[in-house]
C-alpha cells in the first residue's frame, strides 16, 4: 500500500468493524444472528490479513473461517433446534464477572504488550505463498505431519461421538 | 495524515478480540455460544502471529507467524468438528446445551 493515510484510515475502518462485529456476537440474544455477526468477524478479519501481507492466510481465512466453520456451527444450531429461540444467546448469571474479568485481561494484556520493546523488521511487500511453502516443508515438516494426523483423528472422531447407535 | 500503522495498533485489535472472547467465554450459557467465543479467541491469537510475522521480520525464519497461524486453523477446524460432535451427542443424551445444566461431572 503505497499512501500511508489511505492505509491508516483502511485499517482504523476495519478495526472498528472487527471489534464491532465481534461484540455483537456476545451481546445479540439470538444466537443465529451471533452466528451471522460471526461470519461478518471473520471476514474483517481476513482483511486485516490482506492488510499484513498475508496473502495465503486471507485466502484460507475466507474459506475455512469464513466458509466452513460457521456451516458447522449453523448446524448444530439447527440440530439443537429448541435453542432457536430470542433468548438462545442468553447470559448467566455471570454477566458482570465476566465483564469485569474481560476487561482485566485486556488491560493486563495491553498494558504488558504494547510497551515491550519488540524487534523490528519489516517483511518485504511480496507474495507469501511460496515461502510459507518452503517453510512448512523444510523447516516444520514434524507439525505439519502432526496436523494432517489430528485433522484424521478428529474426522474419525466426529464421525464415532455423533453416531447414533444401532438398536 | 492519521498516523503510521504498525505492531502496536494491530495488537490493540488482538487483544480487543481476546477480551471480547473471554466476555463471551464467561458469561454465556448456550455452548455454541461457548464455542464462537473461543473461536474469537483464536482469531485475536492469529492476528498477534500475523502481525509479528509481518512487523518482527527474521531473516533465519521467514513467516514463522503465517506458519503458526496456519496450524491454528488447521487444528481450529477438527477442534470445532468434535466439540460440535460431543455437543449432539450431550443434546441427544441429556436434552440441553445450556452449560449450566450439564452438571453430569459436577461433585
């Protein structure tokens, strides 16, 4: 991105959206549009992505984040079907611990993080894929290995824990 | 001119995510509401690898952010698989997936 003020305002808008969206899923009482609001979280944040030169990850942000997972879990909306109601998004009683405790980590949070006097080194504006291609098989074979072997497991065990049994 | 755009105001996103999902992971009763939450928190967690990746640039381990980012929605997409399973498989047994009244474990 070549103009820094068109960059900033881009980003301040997407924040803006992101965080948004994001507390409209934990506030809204009805859990399908919490699902919705979701969707919509997930897809600023691919663009907050695309904005950190992560080209690879916005593509897979927008169909895994944003495509499939929401799928699931509009499903089990659905399969849990007396939970459709207004109130299915409801709090417990729990509302203002959580509140207070959220905002304690966010504080904790911001006021360790942002301070930190963290190396810096911009990554060069060019495409990504290759590199994180290289990397993944080069330099973390065993992970990548590790997760295509939990990606089974967790299909296999999908598949065994929602089955219903044969009478 | 607004300003420049760096680490810091990407992590201010990130951690803003973190405590929208642990407001959510705390205070909710319905589980799939559990589990958007949790997946916000993923979501803060990749943004912070991504911006580290891109704004903490090491010649010796290029994209190592991306890296971890990617495993996160790799392992992010089974976690939601079997967690939405065992949620059916609760629903079927017990009637409910109001968390409060999933008390089969409690003492």
């Amino acid at each position: 991105m070549s103009n820094p003020t068109i960059f900033a305002i881009l980003f301040y808008v997407l924040a803006g959206l992101t965080l948004a969206s994001a507390i409209a899923v934990v506030t809204v009482k009805n859990i399908v549009h919490a699902a919705l609001a979701l969707i919509a979280t997930f897809f600023f944040v691919a663009w907050l992505y695309l904005m950190l030169n992560a080209d690879l990850l916005w593509v897979a942000q927008l169909l895994i984040y944003a495509g499939a997972i929401p799928v699931l879990l509009v499903f089990a909306i659905m399969l849990t079907r007396r939970s459709m109601s207004d109130t299915s998004n409801a709090e417990s009683g729990n509302k203002l611990w959580g509140a207070l405790i959220a905002a304690g980590v966010f504080l904790l949070l911001a006021l360790v993080l942002l301070p930190a006097n963290w190396r810096t080194g911009v990554y060069p504006l060019n495409t990504t894929v290759r590199v994180i291609g290289t990397e993944l098989v080069n330099r973390y074979p065993v992970p990548f290995e590790v997760v295509s072997v939990l990606l089974l497991v967790g299909l296999i065990g999908a598949v065994v824990l929602a089955r219903r049994e044969a009478e | 001119m607004i300003g420049y755009i760096g680490l810091q105001q990407f992590l201010v996103v990130s951690v803003g995510l973190f405590a929208i999902g642990v407001y959510g992971l705390l205070s909710k009763r319905n589980a799939i509401s559990l589990l958007m939450a949790v997946e916000l928190m993923f979501n803060s967690a990749n943004v912070a690898l991504v911006a580290f990746a891109r704004f903490g640039y090491n010649g010796a381990q290029p994209l190592a952010g991306q890296a971890f980012a990617l495993f996160i929605i790799t392992i992010a997409a089974a976690e939601v698989a079997v967690a939405i399973a065992i949620l059916l498989l609760i629903y079927r047994l017990r009637g409910t997936v109001w968390v409060d009244e999933i008390d089969l474990m409690r003492w």
